[in-house]
C-alpha cells in the first residue's frame, strides 16, 4: 500500500509539471506597424486598398487578442517570412449554411434508400437529352450534318436550347476570328457573334419578351458585367492547328484487334519475350515508311492515313470522359466522315535505325516542363512556352489505353505547334505492351514529325500505378526496367528516355547501381527525382546524390559495344527547383550536382515564370495584374482546345481551377522580408497590395471559382469543385486570405 501511495504522489506531480510547461504564455501586445504607402500598377485591374493602421488591431478566431508573428517565427514553423504588415490571423472556419428546406432540417438527414434509383436516373437523362436543355443538342446537327433526323436520341430543337443556353460570353468567337467559321454553332458561347446569326436574333425577337434571353442577345446582362474579355489566337500566314490528332479510324482498327505489330513481335522475339497477344483474322499492318510490313494491299490506304491538322480540326471525334483533352466531344448525331487522302509513302526495303542515326534532342542547358498530370495540359505548357520553357512533354499516357483506342488517352499526345521541342510520356510495366504502344506511337507520330522524344515513366508513385507493376515499384526489378528499354528502344525513330526516383524505399536507394547501365539499354537521357517513392513529396530532394549518380553515368558511358546503346547519357535533375539560384546551383558541375538540365514540376505550377527568372536571372515581383494576363492567356488557349460550347467552357474552367489551387501558393516578392525562399516554404495567412493579390492567395476553391468567374463567366448553379491533387495543400486550417477581399461578386456554386 505505501508502494502504491508513492506511485500516485510521483504520477500526479509529473503530470502537474507537464501542464506547467505545455501552457501557453500569456500573449504580449503588440503594436501594429504602420503599413507602406500601396504602389498602384497600371496594369492591376482593382484598385488598391490599405492595408492596416496604426490603430488597426486583429484577435483569434477565439476572440483573444493577435499578434504578427516575427521573421524567426514564421521561419521555425516552416512558413515563408512575410513582412509583418501584411500578415493577419487566421479567419474563423467556414459554418455550414442551415438547409433551404425546413423540412429536410426537421427530418434529419436524407435516407439513403429514398433516393432516386438508377432506372429514374436513367428516365430523368433521357428526357433532358431529348428537351434541348444543358449539352444535349445534338453536336452533328448544330454543324448542319446530322442524318439520323427524328431517330436520332439528341435534341434537335435549336430554339428551346438557346432560350434555355447560359448567356454569351463578352467578345468574339475565337473560331470565327481565326478561321472564319465555328465548329459549334449555336451551341457556341460566342454564337451571337457569328456571322449567321442574325435569323437567330430575329426568330428571338419574334419569341414572346423574356428579359433573360432579350439580355442574352444584346449582350447586355448584368449577370456577366464582371467578365472580362479575353484575347483573341493571333492570326498569322496559316492558323496553328494542333498536331498528333487520333484518327477514328486507327480507333476502331485498335478496338477490333485489327492492327498488327511485327516490328514489335520480332523484336519481342529476340529478347525472349512470350507473349499472348492475339490477331483478328484481317489484321494488317499499320505504318509510315519505316515499317516492316507490305503496305500494298487493299485496305493499306486505310490503315495508313494519317489525317491533316487541318481537316481534322473540324471532324467530330468521340465524347472526353472525365475530362478529355477533345474540344469536339461526340459525334453520335450520325455525322458523315470524309477520308483524308493519306501521304505519300516511301518506297523500300526497312532497315532499322541504329542510335547513332535516330535524330537527337540536346538536353544541355534547355529548360525542360516537366509532364504534369491534370495541370500540364496542352494550354498551360503554352503558356509555360511563351515564359520561356525549351522543352515540354505530354501528360502521363497509359500503356494498355493507349493500346485499347481510348480517344481520352491519345487526346494527351497531342501537340501545338509552338512547342517547338515535344515529348510524349507513356507508362507500362510489361515489355509487350510497352514495345506495342512504342511501335504504334512511332508509326503515327514520331515518323511524321509531331514527336521528338518519348519518355517511359519509371517513378511514378500512384498506388493505382504501382499496384498494376508500373511506375516506381521497377525500381525493386530492375532487370525488368532493362527488359521494357530494350524492348521500346529499336522500335522508336526518336530518343528515348527514362523518368524514375532514387529507390523505392527511403533506406535503399539503388539509382546510382541502374543508371550506369541505361546507356547500353539504348536511353539517350534518363531523369532522376531525388525522392525515393516511399518519401512521396516530403522533405526536400537529395541533390547530392543525384550528382553522384551523373557522374557514375558519364564514367560509365562510352563503354558499352552494343549497337543499340546511346553515345551519351545525360541525366537531368528533378526535384524543389525554385529559381534561378537552384537552377544554377545544380547544372554547375564545380561543387554543383552537374547534371545536364533541371526538370521543373511544382515550380512551374505555382509560378510559370520561374523559366523568365532563370533565363533572365532576377526575382520577378510580378503584379497581380500580370499574373491575371497569364490566366486569361489560359481561358483563351483552353477555348481554343477544348471548345467554346459549354462543354469546353466547364473543362476550361475546371483545368483553370486545378492551377489555381497550385498557383495560390505564390507570396509575392514584394511582400517577403527575405529573398529567395524555398518551394517548402509554406505562404503564411496574408493579404497582398490589392484585393486582386489577396484574392490570388485565397486557399478556399470558392474564392478560385470567383477568378474563373471573372474570366468565364459564373458557374452553373450546381457547380462543385474539389481539387483532384490533395498533396497540394499544405495545411486544411490555413484558410483563404480573400475573406479580406470584399470586392468580388458573389457566384453561385
């Protein structure tokens, strides 16, 4: 018993000590400093506001009184060192808003079985496609070239979908500016643009008085008085048609297992490779010059066409599903095709190139973006373009869709014209289907020029690929790493890289044992993240060892005798390039890593202009005004690509959103106490100059939705956004810093 009496004295003194020490001090006021006179530019659109007094005081969402944190503060919780003028507390959490229906707030919530089942889902869909309402009207018979009629299951009522339409955005149809036509129609959100549309104008004004669509016609609305108007494509000798556009015949070739790859087969063969791929009974061979096969018999004209830019900008492909990079969405209205002629083909026996004759991409010294899912599409890598990028890649393509004519797949090969130095990224983790999609990418695209590199991703850290055997989980069989190389290697008329990390698990790195040996595998250039796949995005990336690894593979290079082996290896660094600084620190070969060019990822999402800064060599302090340029840049380029019809409207919309919430993470130059600061730094609870900088720092989607808003025009009312990337995000309680922003209109959605 006196043991026991002991234990307890001892515990309940040991725990008064903690809650002495864990208390927190009693908070110390502060005086406020007084805040610098706002600098207006004359670019940024908003008036500037001030930005706090010396009387000015601020208090906790808990009501007790607040304090700006110092420099030495703010660096030890690992945020960036804003000045002290310009930080704030953080807001309250956002509440709910109690139910509209009293009554759904009296019943509690909804039961799940009396939702609406499947069948009346189904019957609810139907209809709507049928009234004209939303994105139903019929696509074929919008361009006038439907021939279904009234079985076709679209809505060919065009007057019910115009009065039922969200209104015209401010300016003129991209289309029409550029090429003189639009794919769209009345379906476009420029339509009253168009040049025919003055009958449509007419019919409405015959129409009984609806304010609604009276505003949409004249475009005089206030529901889109803050929309902004954005730039028009420049018009040059000849419109910038995108390249690598998938046919729809090479579709229904794939899907039908009617496409052959003897090149593939053969070379499957020599490296031991058993496979089960089966053949239909007409399968042929499909090709350009380079291919084995015999491309004189009867249906070779069809198998080997490769459709103009040109043309094929007009043709209606299959419907994205869950965002595809199409603009023209599906052509189920029974639009008629026309053939393209195919090219002229060379004539000759195929002699395989050897590395020494495939054409070469110099790596040194380009500033290579790098290829980012959801957020490196074909409008942001224009814009990265015009900043300054050398280099560009498509997004992640998988192996097997590819394979299997998914048009949503083949949509993220696609090229614009102003990319002058393009790659396409594919990801598979067997030999078969890698040396397939290989054969097949270069048959259509390496062979006509829309390709200069294909990269095979080796370090991708998504469950969803790794568990399929792909992406970083190689790391743990390279034998299996070597076996896909050699396999896509000699098929491909272009250089072919790797992308991988430095191990799978953060105590066995085994880069430095692989890449040495990538030169005789037949890689020209191999990218190496210095995380490991079980390190994901945490902690800063190991530059030294990615220099170890460069210098293990230009000691090993040149040693190899095989005829497929790369002359030279050049490794490229990836990983927390921020700027200049960085950049310059890790090419340097004198005490640098000396690699040959740095991949920049997360640096180019949250400020594109890091490709301005290192080639120009300064810290930009770009203004919120110029930053709102480089999104309207964006909307433009995306109306472009994915279409100026509501479809292409929500896609821009939502691939506008998933930049935002990387883009959010910028601190202006301007408002830090300290210059550089690293990409691991996190933006702390500010307000910026403006309330258009303040409302770019926002972390809540309502706020990205208002910018959209403002370029797009307001959303539909059953609009929800949730960014697909969560790892963006660096804390859920640091919440937007536009509730100090008062000037935005409100959006519904």
């Amino acid at each position: 018993a006196r043991t026991r009496h002991r234990t307890r004295v001892r515990l309940a003194t040991t725990l008064r000590t903690r809650e002495t020490r864990l208390a927190p001090p009693p908070p110390r006021p502060h005086p406020v400093p007084p805040s610098p006179r706002p600098r207006r530019s004359s670019r940024d659109p908003i008036a500037p506001k001030a930005q706090g007094t010396m009387t000015e005081t601020f208090t906790n969402p808990d009501g007790t009184p607040w304090t700006p944190p110092t420099r030495e503060a703010l660096e030890s919780y690992g945020n960036a060192p804003v000045k002290r003028e310009y930080l704030r507390p953080l807001p309250p959490l956002p509440v709910e808003p109690p139910p509209s229906d009293p009554a759904a707030a009296k019943d509690g919530p909804v039961d799940p079985g009396a939702q609406k089942s499947r069948r009346q889902l189904a019957r609810e869909k139907k209809a709507k496609m049928r009234s004209g309402v939303g994105e139903s009207l019929c696509n074929a018979f919008a361009k006038g070239i439907c021939t279904f009629g009234e079985k076709c299951r679209f809505s060919h009522d065009a007057a019910a979908y115009l009065r039922n339409k969200q209104e015209d955005l401010p300016g003129l149809c991209p289309f029409v500016h550029a090429k003189g036509a639009c794919p769209h129609g009345v379906m476009c959100r420029f339509y009253y643009t168009h040049p025919d549309a003055a009958a449509a104008k007419a019919d409405d004004a015959e129409a009984p008085k609806d304010p609604d669509a009276s505003a949409s016609a004249t475009g005089k609305s206030s529901f889109l008085s803050g929309v902004l108007e954005l730039p028009l494509p420049v018009v040059g000798k000849k419109y910038a048609e995108e390249l690598n556009l998938f046919s729809p015949e090479l579709k229904m070739l794939l899907r039908k297992g009617k496409v052959r790859f003897e090149r593939s087969d053969a070379r499957l063969q020599e490296l031991g490779v058993k496979t089960k791929w089966r053949y239909s009974a007409d399968a042929e061979t499909r090709g350009a010059p380079n291919s084995n096969a015999d491309a004189s018999g009867p249906d070779a004209s069809v198998a080997n066409e490769h459709p103009k830019p040109a043309d094929a900008f007009l043709e209606a492909l299959d419907s994205n599903h869950g965002g595809s990079q199409d603009p023209r969405g599906d052509d189920d209205g029974g639009g008629k095709r026309v053939r393209k002629n195919a090219a002229a083909e060379a004539e000759g026996v195929d002699v395989r190139l050897r590395a020494a004759e495939k054409k070469d991409v110099d790596f040194n010294g380009k500033l290579y973006l790098a290829p980012l899912t959801t957020v490196g599409n074909l409008p942001f890598r224009r814009v990265c373009k015009g900043l300054g990028a050398d280099i560009t890649c498509g997004e992640m393509a998988l192996c097997t869709n590819l394979l299997q004519g998914q048009p949503a797949e083949w949509a993220l090969l696609r090229r614009h014209p102003s990319e002058d130095v393009f790659g396409a990224q594919i990801c598979g983790g067997y030999p078969d289907a890698v040396s397939r999609c290989a054969q097949l990418i270069d048959d259509e695209f390496v062979q006509t020029g829309g390709i200069d590199f294909v990269d095979i991703n080796m370090g991708c850290p998504i469950d969803l690929i790794c568990n399929k055997g792909a992406g970083s989980v190689m790391l743990q069989k390279p034998d299996r790493m070597e076996l896909v190389a050699r396999a896509a290697a000699p098929l491909l008329s272009c250089p072919l890289t790797l992308k991988t990390r430095v191990g799978y698990y953060d105590n066995k790195r085994v880069a430095h044992e692989i890449i040495p040996k990538m030169a005789g595998w037949g890689v020209r250039a191999v990218t190496l993240h210095g995380r490991s796949r079980q390190q994901r995005y945490s902690r800063l990336a190991d530059w030294k060892y990615i220099g170890e690894c460069a210098a293990a593979a230009n000691a090993a290079c040149g040693k190899t005798r095989d005829e497929n082996a790369s002359e030279h290896l050049s490794v490229i660094g990836n990983g927390d390039v921020f700027g200049f600084r960085d950049y310059d620190a890790h090419v340097n070969a004198n005490g640098g890593a000396g690699v040959a060019t740095c991949m920049i990822a997360r640096g180019a999402l949250i400020k594109p202009w890091v490709f301005t800064e290192i080639k120009e060599r300064r810290d930009w302090d770009i203004s919120s005004g110029e930053r709102m340029d480089l999104l309207k840049q964006f909307a433009s380029y995306g109306l472009e690509h994915w279409g100026a019809d509501a479809r292409g409207v929500a896609n821009t919309r939502r691939f506008l959103l998933e930049w935002l919430s990387f883009l959010h993470r910028y601190v202006p130059v301007g408002l830090l106490e300290r210059v550089p600061v690293g990409i691991h730094e996190r933006p702390p609870s500010y307000v910026g100059r403006n309330d258009l900088e303040t409302l770019m720092a926002s972390t809540q989607a309502t706020d990205w939705v208002k910018i959209t808003s403002m370029l797009l025009g307001p959303p539909p009312d059953d609009f929800h956004f949730k960014p697909k990337h969560k790892s963006n995000a660096y804390a859920a309680a640091s919440e937007g810093a536009a509730a100090h922003a008062d000037w935005a209109p409100d959006v519904q959605g």
